[in-house]
C-alpha cells in the first residue's frame, strides 16, 4: 500500500498578531489537491491566513510549508503557484491582454502568446482583452486577474474571495472553471463568507472564526454535526424562575439557564416539542410569555457554537 | 427575526417554516435637525482633524506637529538670544536682533513645506478613493465642501503662524528686566503679528490647496508645490541680479516664497532683515499688496471654481 | 527584468509631469543664457553656487527625482498592486533594480540635458567642465533615485519625509555645516565635479575626489540593498 501523498500546504501552529491583536490563532491543517473552502464570518482572518499561506506576509508563530518547502522568502515556489488577492485594484492603463502577458514574462514563460491566448480564453474575456482595463466593470476585472493568475498553469492555485462582486451568471462560470481545474488534479484554496458557495464548491472545509479553526471537513459532515448538538431557545417571560424550574421537567430538555437580566436560555435537541410545551407550562404556571426566540438561524449562531462547543 | 414550527411536524411531513418579523420598537428620528451650517461645521472639523493627524494614529501625527514644533522652536530661539543679548549687551544690544517683523521671512519656508504637505492630505485623498460622493450626494455643494476644508487649513495655518510669534513676544516681554514696560512700548507689535500671520497663512493656504486641487496624488502635490516655493527663489533671485533695474523689480516679484512677506514687511513699517536686499521692495506699497492680493484671491477663485462643478 | 523596467516607466510617465520636468529642467539654462549676457559676469565660484549648487544639484535634481523616486515603489504600495511583481518567482532585486534603472531613465535625461546646457552656455563650450557638471548630476540623479526609491518602499510618508530632507538637510544644514557635507548626497556630487575638472572649479571646503567616489559607490549600493531587503521582509500589501 503507498504511504499517503504528503500535502500540497501544511499550516503548522501558525498564528500571527499584531500588537495586542491576535488575528490567527494557532491554527494547523493540512491542503491536499482538490478544492479546498475557507469559510468565515469577516473579519475572522481569512485573509491574513491566506496571506501567510502564499508568503506575503510573515507568521508570527508557527510554519507554512508549501510543497514542502517554507514559503516565505522563496520566489521560485511561485513558478507552481497562482495567488488572486481580495483587492481589486489593477494597473487601469493596461490592456487586459498587456497585463496578462505581463504576468505571463514575469513567470518566465516560453510561449507567451499562446499561453495567454489559453488564459483569456477560460475566462471568456476575448472581446476585451484590447482594451485598458481601466474600462472593465468590477466584475470582467476579476476575470482578467483570474487570467493573469492561470496564465503560468500553476499546480496550486490560492484564491481570496474570487467571487466578491461577481453577477450570478459570472459565478456559474467561475464554479463551472474552477471545477474543471480541479478535475485536472489542481489544488484549490478558496476563502469565501458565503455559505452556498463554499458548500457548492469546496470539497473540504476549513471554517475560521475569531482567527481559530473551528472545524475542518466535508461540508455535509460538519452540518450534521452540528445538528448533534443542542439548539438555544430564549424566554422572556415574566416569571423566569418558576418558568425555568417547570422547563427543566421536560424530557425535550438538556439544560436552562436563568440570565442575570431574567432571561431564559432553553438548551434542546428538539425544538419543536419545546415549542409545543412552553406554551402549555406557562400556562399552567400563569407565566405570561413575552418572546419566545430560537437563537440558531443566523450564521453567526451556527460559527458561534463551534467556537463554544 | 423569529421563525416557527408549526404544527404540521407532527402529522410526520417535514416542517413548513414560516417567517415573522416583529415589532421590537424601532423608530425613525424625530429630533431637531440641524440645518447646513451643521454640516458645513462636520467638513471643517473634520479638515482640522485630518490635517492634525487626529484619530489616525501616531504616524499620520508626525510631519505636521514636527513642522509645528520647528516652527515654534524658531520662535523660541529668536526670544532666548534677544534675552541673552539684552542681559549681556542690554536693551540696545536686543533691539538690534531679528524680532517679530523678521519671524516670517525665517520662518516662510517651513510655513510653505508644512502647506505643501498637509494640503493635499486634506483634499486629494476624498477625490481619489471617491469618498468626495459621500459629501456631494448630501445637501452639501462642492463649494461648501471646498470653503470648510480651506477655513480647516486657514485655522491651523494661522494658529501655527500665531504660535511661534505669541512665544517669542512672551520671551521678550521675560526677557526684559521690565516687562510691564515692555508691553507698553511694543504692545502694537500683538496686532502687527496677527494680521501678519494672517496674511502668510492665507496665501500659503490658498495656493497650496490650489495645487491639491488638480492632481489626484498627494505626493506629486506635495512636490510641485515645494519646487514651486523653493525653486522659484534662486531663479528669480539669479535672474533679478543679472538683468537688474525695473525689470529685476518685477522679475523678483515672481519669487514666490516672498510675495506675503512684502505685506508682512508693510504691516512692520520697514522689510524685514531677509527682505530688504530684494528690489521688489522698491516698488510701491500698493503695488505690492495687490500683487499678493491677486495671488490669494485668484488661486481662491479658480480652487472655488474647480469644486463648485464637482457633483457625485 | 524588462517586464518590471517597461511596467515602471509606463507607471511614472504621465503628460503633466514630463512637461513640469521640462520646465523646472529649462531654468537653470535660462539663468546661465541670462548670465552669459549680461554686462557683469559673475564668477564661477558664484555661479557654482547659486546655480549649479543650489539650483541643480540642491533643487531641481532631487526634487525631480523624488517625485519619481518614490512614486515608484510608493503607488504601487499605495494601489495595493505589488503583490502582482513580489509574486513572480523572481529574486527580490530584480524587482527592486528595474524599479531604481527606471527612474534614472525617467529623471536622468531632463537633469542630464539641463546640466550640459547650463554648462556648455556658462563655460563656453569647454569640453571638460561640460563633461564633469554633466557626469556629476548624472551620478547626483543615480544616488537621489537609489535614495528615494528606498523610501517610497519604507514609508507611507515618504514625500514629506523626503521633502524634509532636501529643503533641511540638503538645503539648509550642508550648506553651513561642513562635517555634514561628507552626509549629503549634493556634496557628492560637487565634490565630483571638482575632482573631475579641477582647474575649473577652484576647490573649496567640498568633498575630495576620492573620498567622493567611495562615497556615490557606498550609498548608491547601500540603498539599493536595503531596498531589497525591506522587499523580503516586509508583509505585501
């Protein structure tokens, strides 16, 4: 049996702050070759992650390691990789085919015409390569970065937010290319916000919150888990006392917290049979319910008990 | 926003999720609003803050209160000689040194450096990342915008063109073994430098926010006004001195450094120690304040001109 | 290499500022036509320094020269874009070289053809001292480029900081205080054109020859090191 191939990118123990602030916090995983999600609130710092991971900035602990080799301070690693960053910002006088040829001498290429012919093409901007890209909608300026990025056909390709302002029928495209890549045995790192796209997209995930890795995996699998574990239900009641101590009987019920501001935290795995009995427990104890709120529908709950649990 | 089960789970179909939103009691602002003025006063604090460096931490602070220091610690030395002369050789001795007239020959160029620097921050950074539409979609025209971010400038200009003068007057009204009679005798001095300051920090003022007005880019501002005011002087200076005569009078005047300083010198009553070798001087009084008359106001009609048409 | 080098000189020509190159060029020209006709020559000992000294090497020269200087690596920090160059498998100084070889390229000629008319116009057409003003701004623009290049990759302020330095340092305080004469790059090159036409410019309290060349050599290359070793280390916007 062949022993497993050794990661494309190993993250080691990595964390980085600045001042007194802490924006990656000890943060180990490994990126084998497919398409690999970053996935977290903003602010969580992807960003800063990614950047240490392509070697434009330092780490402040800890070792990245890209195709075995320390990334930082290593140019000819670049020959195997494609970085995009989040900025948006090109050089407006260029011709979009200029700067892709650009990129394309700056890796050293032979062939350029040809591999920049190639580049333009996947990305679908032909028509407007021979105009300065000054000219091009936010949308078409991405597309062409994404070019100058794949021009040099790099083994590993690491993407920050590619898909920041792109129109849904862009994001069709870039899904369906990207897909392709990584059929061709590519390894791609992309950092997204957006739920759907890295569920869509990412074969694994790696979810980052507050500048901790909260969890890594197969999309689905991380769902389920967390379906494992207990949802929040929140009372406002007038009562809160004798509402809890009546809510603890319930067998739907794991815990209850009673809030210093009088608040009832209800933890359960079973929502609706919560939703059920409340109503009739207070009754029972003539507790009037003011506001009866599941506390899990929003991302931030969902990052928010991985960070707890 | 709240979500509820309802119901339907139990009879074994999947649940149907419905959506409410509740009234949690928000309300639109019914207070007092303000009228323009209000927001002609956030431009011009907000000038004041950013030229000063305020609330972007300590490296936004370092050129302008650096140049304000030097411009301060000019002052501060002119007032410690006279007090040393006036004790080693008396009264006399100090009457003779540079004084509150000379200050801003001195000191002009370090004014000029410091508007060359901090205009631009003020004025090409909301053109250039488009944050000027922020200002221009609100009741704000663009030359509201332009006439707070200027009066922004003009305080801090004058405030640093005042501090200087206001310690060296204090130094020498200590320095004197009698300062009450100190302040008697030269109390006409406090005005003179007032206005004088006045005088030297609209010019700088106006005419650096002109330059800032029509690059994009703080640092090419920043460069052609400073070769503007530091090249202008050896060329008129070289060329007056070669062609001499009424032509030398005139050419000289297109030094640009020193086109306030003939007011300040008028305002003294005599030119000033750097001043006096220039045969600008020469001309008449009323030529020489209009000449710096068109060089303020004019460079303040095309900079009010420029951002009136501005619209987001 | 050359993809950095034609990227550089597209980013720092613009219209505007060739033409305000030209101008500030043709001053120092204008002034020696002037002088040359004029009934009182003056001598070359004031010549030198009001124009050669003051205008050329202490003014015109670095200003010109940061402004393209500095832009060079500074917009590119500014616009977010280095991380298109610092992300090619290329080593760090040949990113930095072209950047610096550029600006020479922009800035030289305007300062070069400034000098050597100035000088063919003042000097009468003397091959030699011709040949050393022009040397010496050449070799001015090389030092004030590796200079202001390093700093427009250091610092967000670098044209204020640069601007201090020029009006103070090389302005000011060179100019009375002798020792900092042996710290300022417009006694570099002064004392290189002494060195290079010595019976022209009779020799004052300047830089020795020697100890001039040493010095251009020292701080062209020192710049130019320290730039590269800021671009490895610095974290790429």
């Amino acid at each position: 049996m062949m022993a497993p191939a050794a990661p494309v990118i190993r993250v080691d123990g990595v964390s980085r702050w600045f001042g007194s602030v802490v924006a990656v916090s000890d943060v180990t995983f490994d990126v084998t070759p497919g398409i690999t999600g970053l996935l977290g609130p903003n602010g969580a710092g992807k960003t800063t992650l990614l950047r240490m991971m392509t070697g434009l900035a330092d780490v402040s602990s800890g070792s990245v390691k890209v195709f075995g080799q320390s990334v930082r301070d290593n140019p000819p690693l670049y020959q195997r990789m494609g970085v995009m960053s989040e900025h948006e910002s090109v050089y407006g006088f260029m011709k979009g085919r200029e700067f892709v040829r650009m990129m394309a001498k700056l890796h050293g290429m032979e062939r350029i015409d040809e591999a920049v012919d190639r580049a333009i093409d996947l990305v679908d901007l032909a028509d407007a390569q021979h105009r300065p890209m000054r000219t091009y909608s936010r949308g078409m300026r991405q597309r062409m970065r994404l070019a100058g990025t794949l021009v040099h056909d790099p083994e590993l390709l690491i993407l920050d937010e590619p898909l920041n302002g792109a129109d849904p029928r862009q994001r069709v495209h870039f899904k369906r290319l990207l897909q392709k890549l990584a059929a061709e045995g590519r390894t791609i790192v992309l950092s997204s916000h957006i739920l759907e796209e890295v569920e869509e997209l990412a074969d694994t995930v790696l979810l980052i919150v507050n500048g901790k890795l909260a969890a890594s995996g197969e999309f689905h699998a991380i769902r389920a888990a967390l379906n494992q574990r207990a949802y929040h239900v929140k009372v406002v009641c007038s009562d809160p006392r004798g509402l809890a101590s009546a809510a603890v009987g319930l067998s739907s019920v794991d815990a209850v917290h009673v809030d210093p501001d009088g608040g009832v935290l209800i933890l359960s795995r079973n929502v609706l049979d919560v939703q059920v009995e409340l109503p009739r427990l207070a009754q029972a104890g003539g507790i009037s319910l003011r506001r009866v709120e599941p506390l899990d529908d929003s991302l931030e709950s969902v990052f928010g008990y991985l960070v707890e649990g | 926003m709240t979500t509820q089960l309802t119901a339907a789970a139990e009879s074994g179909q999947p649940p149907v999720r419905t959506g409410t939103v509740f009234d949690i009691g928000y309300r639109s602002y019914t207070g007092e609003r303000e009228g323009l003025n209000r927001s002609r006063l956030a431009v011009y604090k907000d000038g004041i803050r950013i030229a000063l460096g305020f609330g972007r931490g300590g490296r936004a602070k370092i050129l302008p209160w650096f140049f304000i220091g030097v411009l301060a610690f000019i002052g501060l030395i002119m007032a410690i000689v006279a007090g040393a002369a006036n004790r080693i050789g008396g009264p006399e001795a100090a009457e003779q040194l540079p004084s509150h007239g000379d200050y801003y020959s001195i000191a002009a160029i370090i004014i000029f450096i410091f508007a060359a620097i901090v205009a631009p921050e003020l004025l090409c950074r909301d053109r250039r990342e488009g944050t000027i539409n922020l200002y221009l979609v609100r009741p704000l025209t663009g030359g509201d915008y332009i006439a707070a971010r200027w009066a922004a400038f003009l305080t801090i200009t004058v405030a640093a063109a005042w501090l200087p003068q206001i310690i060296l007057f204090l130094g020498l009204s200590m320095g004197d073994p009698d300062p009450i009679g100190y302040l008697r005798l030269h109390w006409l001095d406090i005005p003179r430098f007032l206005a004088a300051g006045i005088v030297m920090a609209a010019y700088a003022t106006t005419v650096a926010m002109l330059v800032a007005a029509f690059t994009l880019r703080r640092a090419y501002a920043s460069v052609f006004l400073v070769g503007l005011f530091v090249i202008t002087t050896p060329f008129t200076i070289g060329m007056a001195s070669e062609i001499g005569g009424a032509a030398g009078e005139w050419i000289s005047m297109f030094n640009l450094a020193d086109i306030p300083l003939y007011v300040v010198d008028l305002i003294f009553g005599k030119p000033s120690m750097l001043t006096k070798d220039i045969p600008a001087v020469h001309l008449p009084a009323t030529t020489l304040i209009l000449w710096y008359l068109a060089w303020t106001l004019i460079p303040g009609a095309v900079l009010w001109w420029r951002y009136r048409r501005l619209s987001p | 290499m050359g993809a950095v080098y034609s990227l550089t000189l597209r980013q720092l020509s613009g219209k505007w500022r060739l033409v305000i190159m030209t101008v500030l060029a043709a001053l120092p020209v204008l002034i020696a036509v002037l002088m040359l006709h004029s009934a009182h020559a003056s001598s070359v000992k004031n010549f030198e320094d009001v124009v050669l000294s003051t205008m050329l090497a202490g003014s015109i020269a670095p200003l010109v020269v940061l402004a393209i200087g500095a832009a060079a690596f500074a917009n590119e920090v500014e616009d977010r874009t280095l991380a298109n160059l610092t992300l090619a498998p290329i080593p760090r100084w040949k990113i930095v070289l072209p950047k610096l070889l550029a600006t020479i390229t922009i800035a030289g000629p305007f300062v070069a053809v400034s000098a050597l008319l100035t000088s063919y116009v003042a000097f009468l057409g003397d091959a030699r001292a011709v040949l050393a003003v022009t040397m010496s701004a050449l070799v001015g623009v090389a030092l004030y480029a590796s200079a202001f290049v390093w700093l427009g990759l250091v610092s967000t302020q670098a044209i204020g900081l640069g601007l201090l330095y020029i009006v103070l340092w090389e302005g000011f305080f060179s100019g009375f205080v002798s020792g900092i004469r042996l710290l300022s790059i417009r006694y570099y090159a002064i004392g290189l054109m002494h060195g290079l036409d010595p019976r022209r410019f009779a020799t004052g309290n300047n830089v020795s020859f020697g100890a001039a060349i040493a010095l251009c050599a020292v701080v062209f290359a020192g710049f130019l090191l320290l730039a590269v070793r800021r671009l490895r280390r610095m974290d790429v916007p």
